[in-house]
C-alpha cells in the first residue's frame, strides 16, 4: 500500500455490527516497511471501535481504505498534538531521525496525564529533536501544567515564521491555529488534516 508519512486509511473491523464502522487512523510504519503498522489508543470504557481494535485476535480481519490525509512533511517546524493527535507526527518525525533532518524540529505535546503521553521516550531518544510535555490534569515534575494557550506558545516557540504542524481534537486544533495567526504566523504556514 503506497502512502506518504502522515496520511491515514480508515479501518472498519469485519464483525457483525461493526463492519459499517470504519474510522481513520494513521499509519505509524515507514512506507518502506513490509507491515503496516497503526499506535491506536484505547478507550475501555467507550464500546467503541477502537475497544473492538483492542480485543482482535490474530486472524481477525479488517478492511482499510486510504491513504487520505493533508498532514504530511512540509519541512522543519513545531509539532502541536493533543492526546491522539501525536499518531501523523510519528511517521513524519520517525522519517526525519533516519534521515538526519531533525534539526529545527519542536514537538509539543499536551496529555491528560503522564502516563497518557504516547512514544515518550522514543521522543526524548530522538538526537536534534526538542520536546515540551505538558499535562492538563495533575502535576508532574519537570512537565509543564495546564492547557496551551497563546501566552505558553509565545513563551516557547521561537519565531512565528516558520512551519507549524497541529493534530488534535478539533477544539485544540481551532484554538492552536487562532492564537498562532495573533502571533504571527501566516496561514500557509499552518498545516492541519483539513488542510487550512
């Protein structure tokens, strides 16, 4: 399956009562690689498809349609996810390591929780890469607290003429992209899923 780093294909599991349940995912495996591979977080108390995609067995079967998707790279920048949204900066991110053009490279990523924050250690590991963890529900040592707003952009990104990259639930995605325009950013610099 041709895909670029970022995009996704909707994934509908082949059971009874869910086979018309596709969602999107992104894939996380290189283009290259002979397995797709997808990070898909879990919620155990939605009954939902990705509880579904927690209980397949091998041999299970699922439908994938795609590649579809407008987040892909567009060069060095800030990376703004929120929860979930980290799953198109992976590839993206994991692609740019290998080639050794991390450099001028920020990832920004906001969680409940520390024990939410998806890769964590495959960020840190990555040479080049700068990380802000922030948490919204407790307080951890050495991670930011609270929600992202315009004043912690201002504070931590330097120069708004540059690439910005958001992934997220759509409130996150429509608040990062107001406060980065009153910063300064220009609209083609902003790259999200709906492609704005």
């Amino acid at each position: 399956m041709a895909f670029e780093p970022g995009q996704a294909a909707e994934i509908a599991v082949q059971k009874d009562g869910w086979k018309d349940k596709g969602r999107p995912f992104t894939f996380t495996s290189m283009p290259s690689d002979s397995d797709l591979e997808f990070v898909i977080k879990t919620y155990p108390d939605h009954d939902g498809v990705t509880e579904q995609m927690s209980l397949l067995e091998p041999g299970a079967e699922v439908t994938i349609d795609g590649p579809f998707g407008a987040i892909q790279d567009q060069g060095p920048g800030v990376f703004l996810a929120a929860g979930a949204g980290i799953t198109p900066f992976i590839p993206i991110l994991k692609k740019r390591a290998l080639d050794g053009r991390m450099e001028g490279s920020h990832l920004i990523f906001s969680n409940k929780t520390e024990k939410d924050i998806i890769l964590r250690g495959q960020w840190e590991a990555m040479q080049g890469l700068k990380t802000t963890f922030i948490v919204t529900d407790e307080e951890v040592a050495g991670l930011h607290n609270g929600q992202i707003d315009k004043s912690f952009l201002e504070a931590e990104i330097k120069g708004f003429n540059q690439k910005f990259y958001l992934c997220g639930p759509g409130g996150f995605v429509v608040a990062m992209r107001d406060a980065l325009k009153e910063l300064g950013a220009k609209q083609g610099s902003i790259v999200t899923e709906d492609g704005w």
